[in-house]
C-alpha cells in the first residue's frame, strides 16, 4: 500500500510540474510575440522570415525549414520580393474592390500562370490565408 500511496503522489506533483511549466512557457511565448518576434510558422505568402540578434541587427534571411540556432537570436517577418507584394496587393484589390470569391482569384492568378510560394497552383485556402478571410 505505501508504494502504491508513493506512486500516486509523485504522479500528481509530476502533472503539478508540468502544469507549472506549462504556464510560465505560454506567458514567455506571449512575451515575445507582443515584443514583435515570430513564434513559429511558414511566414505566408509575400512575406519572409528574417534572423535578428540580440541588438535587433539582422543577420540574414531564413529560407523554408531552416531554424535559428542561438537562442539569444530572434525571428521577424519583412516584406518578401516586389513581385509577391504586388501579387498580394491584387488579390487584395480582387477581394475588396471587384467583390471575387476567394476560388475566383485562384483561378484568375492560375489563368496568369502564377504560383504559390511553394510552387503549387492556386487554390481557394492559400488565397483565404492571404487576404485573411478563414
């Protein structure tokens, strides 16, 4: 009986523990996101993710799947390439101005051969996750 009494209590304050951490590692996430960092994620289309030091100097761009290394090294996004912001810039006017449905501008950035940043087609959620309509 008193291993069993032993078991249990180290069980419940291990699961204490991990609540405890649990909590102090989302309040530090939300930190940093409200200092402007990334937390993790593909940046979207348009966009790119850029390695900052200590200083907040940039050390350079990452490219898809690379991570930082340092932990003392932040992640920001920037506007990614001319072309891209001016694709995003369109979709924008599509959505708002001429009223498109999210298919509608997939099909019309297909029909002019663009692509994702991904190199795949269009489709109607990677243009949802642009102009922010999910």
């Amino acid at each position: 009986i008193g291993s069993n009494l032993l078991k249990t209590v180290k069980r419940v304050m291990a699961g204490e523990y991990s609540r405890e951490l649990s909590v102090k590692v989302f309040a530090g996430q939300c930190r940093l996101v409200e200092l402007g960092f990334r937390q993790g994620g593909a940046p979207g289309y348009g966009l790119r993710r850029v390695l900052i030091d200590e200083q907040g100097k940039p050390k350079g761009e990452l490219s898809r799947g690379e991570q930082k290394s340092l932990q003392t090294d932040r992640v920001i996004l920037v506007p990614g390439p001319e072309d891209e912001q001016a694709v995003v810039r369109r979709m924008y006017g599509m959505f708002v101005e001429e009223r498109r449905s999210e298919r509608e501008i997939a099909d019309v950035l297909n029909a002019d051969g663009l692509r994702t940043d991904c190199g795949s087609a269009w489709k109607r959620d990677p243009v949802s996750g642009v102009i922010g309509v999910e």
